[in-house]
C-alpha cells in the first residue's frame, strides 16, 4: 500500500459565550470529527487519486472534460473560500467533507482528529462531490465513460429516441459543452441563450430550454415569463445549492429537471421524458417534484419502484439532485403519493439489488432503501457508508 484516501466528516462552529467583542475576535472554524471512509491505495491507484483530485478542482485543467467530474468554478473575489466546495464551489452550509490524500512517506504533516497524516492534498467537499468520490472508488467506470454501470444491465447505455433543438440559459461552461455536443450529434441545433431571447424562442414548437437553477431564483423567474403551455418544455440544471430554486421553477410548471454535471445519458433521458411526461398524480409542493404513480413495465423494458427513506429532516430535494445525478438517464426521480422520495429504474429484476447497494453506498448506512411491493434488501457491511 502506498497511501489512503481518507475522508472526515467536519461541521462549521461558530464561537459561542463571552462577550460581543469576543466573540468577534474569535473566528467560526472547521471542526473534524469522525471518520466517513478511508480507502487504501496502491501505487498505481495513489496516481490516479491525485490525478482526479487536481482536475476536479481546477477548471482550467487539460482533461477536465472527464465524463462525471464534478464542475469545478472559481471562486468570485471576495468570497470566503471556507464555505464552499473546492469543486463545484457549491455553498456548503454547517457540514462538510474533508478529503486527505496521504502517502505513506512525506516531507510535510498535519494533525488531524488526534492522528498525525502525511498529507500532500486536503480538499472540503459538498455532499454530492463526496458522493462522487465514493462511487469513482466503488466502479471506476463513472469516469472511464463505460455506458451501463457493471451488474445493473444494459438498460443503461445510451439510446436515443427523441431528440430536440435547444436553447440554453445560465449553464456552466462545462455543461454547456456536454449539452451541445449530444444534441449536435442527435442531428439538432444548440443556442446558447439570453433571457431577452426567450419570447422568441418560445415560438418553437421543436425546441426545449435547459436552464441553469441559481441563487436568486432566476430559473423560477424564466419559467414565470413563459407561456404555461411552453413550461412543460423547460429542463431545470441544478447544483447543490440551488435546489430552492429548481423546487420553485419546478412549481412553476418546469416539465424536468437534472443535475450539474451533464452526461449525454441524462440529457438523452430528458429529451424522452419531456417528449413523453412520466404518469403523475401531480406536484409535491415542498420539493416541486412530480408525485409519481406506480412504475409501468413491460417484458422488454422492466421498471422496479423503490422507496428511499432518510432519518431527521434531511433535505428531500437535495437528495433527490443526487439521485438524478447518480442514477441512469432513463430512471424517474420523484415522490410517492405516500410522500416519500422514490425512483423507477429501469432494470432487468437480478439487477434491482445491485441498483439498492449503490444507492446506499451514495446515501450511507442510514437511508433505509426498498423495492416497492418487496422485502427491504438486507445489505452486506461493505456497502455501508
């Protein structure tokens, strides 16, 4: 072994007690606490790590363009660096992960936790960077661009059955690419858009937007300045930080939504869902997704429902950004009429337990996720997060 690629779970403390002017002194920090994961490395496999540590969070690297890669922004001046990801540069809240890359033999030393590391990188991750990480260690494939992931079946590669000219708004660079290059080779157009064109755009019955979710709830303000019967046309990009504002654009009448970084499979699998919208029940208010009926299946086409379930108040529409983002294209994410988070994937039946362990390995130990109408799958130990 040549070295572990270790993450720590931190939280974000504010000073607390003394007086006002104490208090200002004192700075908020990172505090590490425990362990989430640590993966041993061998020689070959160190390389690598520090390869994709470097490119994920530089923008400007060569081979950014790796399929999967988080989409690394750089920081705007003035912003405190802290309290975003070194990635996506999503705003990170009170909780974050630590990743150390430690060879086993170096110059420089760092404590950390109580235990003295050799570390030659230390990044902070958002939630669904981390959750990158740990499916890249679990199947390599995600950044090798392999068009199913092993075990689930081929009904994961890339098949495309409708396809549509785009404008797109307020996308990263790198999406943006992703998206121009899939609907050039679907034999369509891509515009690169303004908001002042949106009207005209509007006009077109043989076109969709894709539109990039932010802050200031600018999705939402698209949407409204749409016709309704257009808005059903409109494919929200969210971040992690922008969920508020794909839940309202969503409510708004938004027809679909995916997760920043773009693959040709998720576009490909909007595309089809915007052309065919899934069976509903209509729109959770909290989280503007759809409250999706019973998975329809036939011989060729198997659709299994699952139901995820989180402990505490987690954020149901952050976690379903993650779902959209790590499951296959063609998947559904969305609520039950029950109001649980749940998804339809699209798998042959041996296949739906090897779907389960890697969605518990992307939402940890202690989301409880079960087919619907079956038993809760009793998952080995190493699946757990």
């Amino acid at each position: 072994m040549t070295g572990e690629l270790t993450f720590l779970r931190e939280r974000w403390l504010q000073p607390a007690g003394g007086s006002v002017m104490q208090r200002r002194i004192i700075m908020p920090e990172w505090n590490t606490g425990e362990t989430a994961f640590i993966a041993p490395l061998c020689s070959s496999c160190f390389d690598w790590a520090a390869h994709l540590a470097r490119i994920a969070s530089d923008a400007t690297a060569q081979d950014a363009n790796m399929l999967g890669v988080p989409v690394a922004v750089n920081a705007p001046p003035g912003h405190n660096r802290d309290r975003h990801c070194d990635y996506c540069y999503a705003e990170l809240g009170d909780e974050a992960i630590g990743l150390d890359l430690a060879p086993l033999r170096s110059l420089t030393s760092r404590q950390r936790g109580g235990v003295t590391r050799h570390v030659i990188r230390q990044q902070r991750l958002c939630r669904q960077c981390y959750t990158w990480w740990r499916t890249v260690i679990a199947d390599s494939s995600t950044v090798r661009g392999t068009s199913w992931r092993n075990g689930e079946g081929a009904l994961g590669g890339w098949r495309s059955t409708v396809a549509f000219n785009v404008c797109g708004l307020f996308l990263q660079p790198r999406d943006q690419g992703v998206l121009e290059q899939t609907v050039l080779s679907m034999g369509r157009t891509f515009t690169a858009s303004r908001p002042a064109d949106v009207r005209e755009w509007q006009r077109r019955e043989d076109a969709i937007f894709f539109v990039g979710c932010g802050k200031s709830g600018r999705a939402k303000t698209i949407c409204q300045g749409l016709a309704e019967d257009v808005r059903a046309r409109v494919v929200l990009v969210s971040r992690p930080d922008s969920v508020a504002d794909m839940a309202a654009a969503l409510n708004s009448g938004a027809g679909d939504f995916l997760a920043s970084p773009l693959s040709p499979q998720q576009v490909s699998g909007a595309f089809e869902r915007v052309a065919s919208p899934p069976a509903s029940l209509g729109r959770d208010a909290a989280t503007g997704l759809l409250l999706l009926d019973g998975p329809a299946s036939n011989s060729a086409d198997p659709v299994h429902g699952l139901t995820i379930r989180q402990p505490g108040d987690g954020d149901v529409a952050a976690t379903a950004v993650i779902l959209r983002r790590f499951l296959r294209g063609y998947d559904l994410v969305g609520m039950s009429a029950e109001g649980e988070l749940t998804a339809h994937v699209r798998c042959q039946p041996e296949a739906v337990l090897n779907v389960i362990q890697r969605l518990q390995l992307i939402l940890g130990e202690r989301a409880e996720i079960s087919e619907v109408g079956a038993e809760s799958a009793v998952l080995p130990s190493s699946v757990a997060a």
